[in-house]
C-alpha cells in the first residue's frame, strides 16, 4: 500500500399563538363598525412580540458562539477507499478576537483493501470566513506511527450541495513528514465528499475589526 493510501484522508420553525381580544358586539351598527375597526388595528400588534422574539433568539445564537465547524462525512474515492473525517470545533463568543482560543476534537481515517490508520486531534486554532474553514490540531491518538504530537490543519468548504476538503499534508502525503506546521494552516479544498454521507456545517467568524 503507498504512503498516500496509507495516510491520507474527516429557527425550529417559531409557533407563535396570539389571542386576539373581542369586542362585545353592540346594538348599533356605527358601535359595531368601531369595534370591527378596533379589532382590525390590534392585529398587528400581536405580531411585534413574535418579531421581537424571533430576532432575540437569532441574537442569542450568534452571542453564544463565534465560529464553529461540525459534521461529518466520507470523502469520494474512485477505487473505494473508505475516508472519513468529522468534526466538532468550536470558538466560543467570548472569545471572538481570539481564534486560538477554540475549543474540540476532530478525527479522520482511511482504509482501503483492510489496511489504513486513523487518527484524533485536539483543535487549537479555528478560523472561518463565510463558507470556509480552517481548523488545525495536534493529534492526540493514532494507530500511525510518528503522528501522536504533529499539528496537522484540514480546510473545510461547506457548499451547501458537495462540500470540499482539503489537509495539510496534501503535497507530502504524509502528515507525519510536515514539520513545524503553524496553527490555522490547511490547503485548498481539493477533496469532494461522497454523495449521501455527511455533511459538514461551517459558522462564519465575524471578528471585530
């Protein structure tokens, strides 16, 4: 098995129910007009609590967190291999000037005709501009000899149809053979995610510039 083959590679909708207060139908036609009047005007303002609401929580979303890449899928391989990678990176929003502060584990394998390796990381960068991202970590576990302690970065393109990948090692073919790698660092998303395996979900990093 070559070296490559061996190495390489991972709101809810808002119900809002709003009672709507009647008038007691009256006697006059000029007080029941009034009241239909009435009653047309206080529609719209059920509405602002649900608005309010809404805009709220989205608010929420983006305070509790400032980036993250997640997910999981099988990159496409024409001869079969199996390649895994998955993802679960996280910088939190307190923390949004500092993308060295992210937080998770991400992990990938690749096995073909019963031999391969796999291997976990530990995140220490994550950095993400619309739909990309670039996460790196230093591998914690691995059945690879000589990966355990090299960082490795991998490059995430979540299309929104077939997401793209890309790895540090994709010019060595060997993540063991990179030295020195600094933090965020990863190649372009050269990799295509088989269809009907995963996905993977990219949330932008807005830095306050």
């Amino acid at each position: 098995m070559n070296r490559r083959t061996k190495t390489a590679v991972l709101g809810a909708a808002l119900l809002v129910t709003a009672g709507a207060t009647g008038a007691a139908a009256s006697a006059s036609a000029s007080n029941t007009s009034s009241t239909a009047a009435a009653g047309e005007t206080s529609t719209p303002s059920t509405a602002s609590p649900a608005s309010a609401h809404s805009v709220a929580s989205a608010a929420g979303e983006r305070r509790r967190e400032a980036a993250a890449l997640t997910g999981r899928a099988k990159l496409y391989r024409s001869a079969g291999d199996d390649i895994t990678f998955s993802f679960d990176a996280h910088l939190a929003a307190k923390d949004t000037d500092d993308p060295l502060k992210a937080t998770g584990t991400f992990e990938w394998s690749h096995y073909a005709g019963g031999d391969g390796a796999w291997a976990k990381a530990e995140v220490d960068c994550l950095l993400t501009g619309g739909k990309v991202a670039v996460v790196s970590g230093v591998v914690t576990d691995s059945d690879l000899p000589g990966a355990k302690g090299k960082r490795v970065g991998i490059t995430v393109h979540d299309t929104g149809r077939q997401d793209r990948l890309g790895y540090s090692w994709a010019s060595t073919g060997n993540p063991v053979e990179t030295k020195d790698l600094p933090k965020c660092v990863g190649s372009a998303p050269f990799e295509k995610v088989k269809k009907g395996t995963g996905d993977f979900t990219v949330v932008p990093w807005n830095p306050r510039f």
